[in-house]
C-alpha cells in the first residue's frame, strides 16, 4: 500500500479497536455443561473471526467516510494468509490483509494460542494481525460480547517473532530458522511461506504470546470485570471444570470463588449479585454432569 492509502489504514485500525462497541450477534448460548465451557473457542472462534468481517463492513463508515472506498469490502479467505482482505470485487486489488484469530479470554490457557509462522516477506508494509478476545455475555451463557483487541504490524511481529527466538530467549538449542525464498504478500494456498525453526520441540514458535509481545495487552486484561469478577479470577476458576476433576474438588473451587466475591464488598452490589446467580448456575450445571 503506498503513502495515498495511510489515512485508510489508520481508519481500519481505529475501526478495529471500536469492534466491541459495534459487535453484534444473533448467536446465543446457553445450557452448556460445566466441563465443556473452556471448549466454547472450538466452537464458535471460526463463528466469531466471521462476524467480526460481517461488523467491519457494516461499520463502514468508520473507515470509509467520505466514500472513497466504497467498491471496496472485507472478505474472509479459507486456509491462505491472511485471512481477511480489504478487497475490491471487480479487480481483485488488495488494499491491506488482517490475520484474524478470535480467542475465548477464559479458556484454560492464560494467552491466546495463536501460532503465528508467516515469514515477514509474505506481509505487505500495512498487513496487521488482529487477536479478538471474547466472552458470553453472563459468563456462561448468553451472546459472544467482544474486548479491546490487540492490533500489531503483522510484518513486525513476523520479524519480531524471529529475533526472539534467536536472540532473546534462553536455550541451549539451535535457534537457526529456514526462511522461504521468493516470497511476496498475499500468496496463493499453495505456496510455501512459513518460517520454520530448525529445533521446536516444544511447539513454540509463533506463539506470540510467550514471546513478550502481548504481555501488557493480556496484563490489562485479566484486569477486565466479567460480572463483578476479574477475569484472571474466573480463568482460574474455569480450569477445575474438566472431565478429570471430581465432584468434590470443583465444588470446592465453586465455593471459593462465591467465598471470593461475597468479600469483594460488604454491601452487596449488583455486579456481585449478578456474580452471585452466574455461580448459582454452574452448580446448577455441575449438578448435571454428576
């Protein structure tokens, strides 16, 4: 993209940061077992990715005031890098790429699990990659309402990325990495335009998230309130509900958060009362599963 389209990209970014004033969904979800909730991004993260495209066209007036490009959409493309294109249908021009991935803020992980390994090549100078965190409404049942996302260069991070393996993290392996040759933005399916590590035997390149780029994002986030409970609070909460968990160890940590929240204030408000009914719900969900 050259100097003409700047303003548009900074549109696009500041259109992408109001994504969850704008969100909306007809998805609803509700009665889900207990032990199933942190598998709610295996189901809906390709349903989300989707309707955050459907959004950003609707809220075209955000990145597109004066009409400048209204021949122009976004579209999301199957299993190619990136997944979302601002795209004009008659030519196929391009105008800039987001790499996309939703990511359910209480699943059992701490960080998002995105792996990214495009080789900075393959990113045009305005390309971003876009992590949409997300909830159910009432925690565990109700719409997908969305968070601030995190928003980088996605040429940056692909360079970044690299130079972290290399040089910043401690490890006695070899930290070389294949990098493709020949390469250039918005590839087709088949062409080759991952990096590859010579020594990943943990699965870890790509992760973003452990290599110090998101950690302030993420900080803020556990932060955020979820019915009057921070969300670092009902992360941890949500790990006892697995298939291997018993009875009596998820009422415990049942207990111990209602414990929590009921601390929190001496007078009860109404976020803890909400809190309050959302723990009442799981015991009623974990009586279910027994």
């Amino acid at each position: 993209m050259d100097e003409e389209h700047y303003q548009l990209y900074k549109d696009v970014r500041q259109a992408i940061s109001s994504l969850p004033i704008y969100f909306r969904t007809e998805t609803h979800i509700s009665g889900i077992m207990a032990t199933d909730l942190h598998t709610l991004n295996n189901v809906l993260g390709a349903t989300i990715e989707e309707q955050v495209v459907r959004t950003l066209n609707l809220i075209r007036n955000t990145w597109d005031a004066g009409e400048k490009y209204a021949l122009y959409s976004f579209v999301r493309q199957a299993q190619t890098f990136p997944d979302v294109l601002l795209r004009k249908t008659s030519t196929d021009e391009i105008l800039l790429g987001i790499e996309l991935k939703g990511w359910y803020l209480l699943a059992k992980e701490a960080e998002p699990s995105l792996r990214f390994q495009a080789t900075a090549a393959a990113c045009a100078k305005r390309d971003l990659i876009v992590v949409v965190p997300w909830v159910l409404g009432n925690v565990i049942s109700g719409s997908p309402i969305l968070f601030e996302p995190f928003i980088e260069s996605a040429k940056y991070a692909a360079d970044f990325r690299n130079y972290h393996w290399q040089h910043i993290r401690e490890t006695r392996a070899d930290t070389r990495i294949e990098v493709p040759k020949g390469v250039g933005p918005y590839p087709s399916k088949a062409d080759q335009i991952l990096d590859k590590p010579q020594s990943d035997g943990g699965g870890n390149f790509g992760r973003l998230a452990r290599a110090g780029m998101m950690d302030s994002y993420m900080h803020k986030l556990n932060e955020v309130h979820l019915c009057g409970i921070k969300t670092v609070y009902w992360r941890q909460f949500m790990k006892a509900f697995q298939e291997s968990t018993t009875d009596a160890e998820a009422r415990t940590a049942l207990e111990k958060l209602k414990q929590g929240v009921q601390k929190a204030t001496d007078v009860p408000s109404p976020k803890a009362r909400s809190a309050l009914a959302i723990l009442a719900e799981l015991e009623r969900l974990l009586d279910m599963t027994e």
